[in-house]
C-alpha cells in the first residue's frame, strides 16, 4: 500500500450522489484482476465521448485543464456504491487520485480505499459551510487587490441532462451560490461560471441567483436558439464555436455560418455574447486553420448586421 502522509494537490469536483463502482471504472474495462493498465478506463463512461472510445469529452471535469493532475476527488453521497470490485479503487490510484472527499461512501468501497492507500474523507455541512466562507474570504482578497470579476468552474451537465436533479442543486448549492454572487455584487464585481454539457434547465435559476456571465464550450447540444429563449439578454455567454461538433466536424464554411447564427442569437442583446479561442486548440483536436477562421468570423460579422 502506498503511504499516505501530507497531500496538497488540486481537488476536481464530480459533484453527483450515488457515484457507482461501475461508473468509476466500467466492467467492459477490466481486461484481468491486474492493479495495472485500469487509470484509461476510470470513468470511461463519462470521461470520453463514445462508449469503448479514448476520444476525451471536454466538458468533463477530468479532461479539463484546471483538474489535469488534480490529485484529490470531491464528490456527492454514497460514494463507490454498487458491486464491491477493488478494481475502482485501483484505477482511482493508478490515475492519481490519492484522496476522495463526499458526505458518505459505500462500506466496502470506503474499506476497500483504506486498504490501498486512497484516504476517504466524509465531510459534513458544518465542514462545507467553513469551506464556503473560505470562498468568499477569496471573494474579498481577489477584490482587495483590484480585480473587476470572479470566476467559478462547476460542470452541472452531461451530454444529453444534468448530472443531478435540480432539486438537490437548490438544496445544496443554491445558498452557496446567492450568498457568494451576492457578496461579489456587494463589492461591484462581477460574477463568471464555467459550466458545459446540458444545462439548459439550470441557466434561469444561475441568473436568479445573481450569475453575470456564463462560459460554455457546448451549445449544439442545447441549441443556440433553445439558449437565446432560454436567458438571451439576461445572460452573457462567453463561448467558442462548439468544441465538441462544428470545430472538429465543421468545414470553414460551417465555421463561419456557426458564428454568424451565434451572433444573431445570443449576440443580438447589446453585450450578451464575448467570443473565445483555446490558446492551445491543439490539445481539444481543433486545427489552426479553424481556429483563425472562427476569430475572423467573429471579427467580420461581430462588426455589423447578420442577415
């Protein structure tokens, strides 16, 4: 077993309850009872965009350059739930994962992680309201040293709906949310979330709790128009051409037509959409060639009409 002493190393949020076995690492993933060759498979499911593929989904939270070598895993109740297969455990650690932190954790996987050198932390409300004022010390530093806004990075979505039921992000995210947003206002700054995947039913209730401005590498799979419904002039949207579709998939020509439809959509409210390019496009499979035809696009078009 690997000792565990001290660990300071960024924590990726997977903020979902009922965390299964089978979703940390699928059964179709365990070629033998080996410790080894299991970190490519760890939440196969979501961390790539196909079943049985290794192209990475961009919206999830590992694949995301904030979490690359993020180190310890917070997550929702019941943690590791399911069959009692050590081969989670093995993949979380064999990946780096050295600590996960959640209210509650299944009784054979919590053993399971004691016995393999992966600490499991329960963390109770009282815990999570003293890390809550942490962030709005933060709020408070950022703004004492002159910075116009916050920024915030919470995946909510999946490809297709929302990692968890509205219900329990009111419950339990909600007070943190205003409380935090309110205090960044207060001080007259203003308020920015990365969130990606389907997160069209929460985007009404981020704006009712004081969010500004909302980054999203994915549209198609809401619909740019679904979006402007949505909260078009009442949100910003700080967004690229879609990552995951018309990027990669996308001639020059669709590119450009892609730009042009978002900015006669979310862009038609005075302010409501701020263009965006990865600085390093290589890494999520865009080309060049793509990349310099959607800044055009929005430089062309962003200056006049779209029709």
């Amino acid at each position: 077993m690997l000792p565990f002493d001290v660990l300071t190393a960024v924590a990726a949020p997977l903020i979902r309850a009922n965390v299964d076995t089978d979703a940390i690492i699928p059964s179709r993933e365990m070629k033998s009872v080996s410790k080894q060759g299991l970190a490519d498979g760890l939440f196969a499911g979501w961390r790539y965009t196909a079943i049985g593929g290794r192209e990475p989904d961009p919206a999830f939270v590992l694949n995301q350059p904030a979490y690359a070598r993020a180190q310890i895993l917070l997550s929702g109740e019941n943690f590791g739930c399911g069959s009692s297969r050590e081969h989670a455990v093995w993949a979380l650690l064999e990946y780096g994962i050295r600590a996960v932190i959640a209210p509650s954790f299944a009784p054979i996987f919590r053993g399971n992680c004691v016995r393999n050198g992966v600490l499991p932390v329960r963390l109770d409300a009282a815990s999570i309201a003293r890390l809550a004022e942490a962030q709005r010390e933060s709020i408070r530093r950022l703004h004492a040293i002159g910075c116009d806004g916050v920024m915030g990075y919470d995946d909510w979505g999946m490809q297709d709906r929302l990692m968890v039921g509205l219900g329990l992000i009111d419950e339990f995210f909600r007070p943190h949310y205003e409380a935090n947003w309110k205090l960044a206002h207060d001080l007259g700054m203003d308020v920015w979330l990365h969130s990606c995947g389907y997160i069209l039913p929460l985007l009404p209730r981020l704006h009712a709790w004081g969010l500004d401005v909302i980054q999203q590498d994915q549209q198609e799979n809401q619909g740019l128009e679904n979006l402007d419904a949505a909260v078009g002039g009442r949100l910003a949207f700080w967004c690229p051409v879609d990552v995951q579709k018309t990027m990669i998939n996308g001639s020059l020509d669709e590119i450009r037509a892609y730009v042009r439809r978002m900015i006669a959509t979310l862009g038609s409210h005075n302010g409501g959409l701020v263009s965006m390019a990865y600085s390093t496009p290589e890494t999520i499979n865009h080309t060049l060639e793509k990349t310099a035809a959607m800044c055009a696009a929005f430089r062309e078009y962003g200056q006049g009409e779209t029709a």
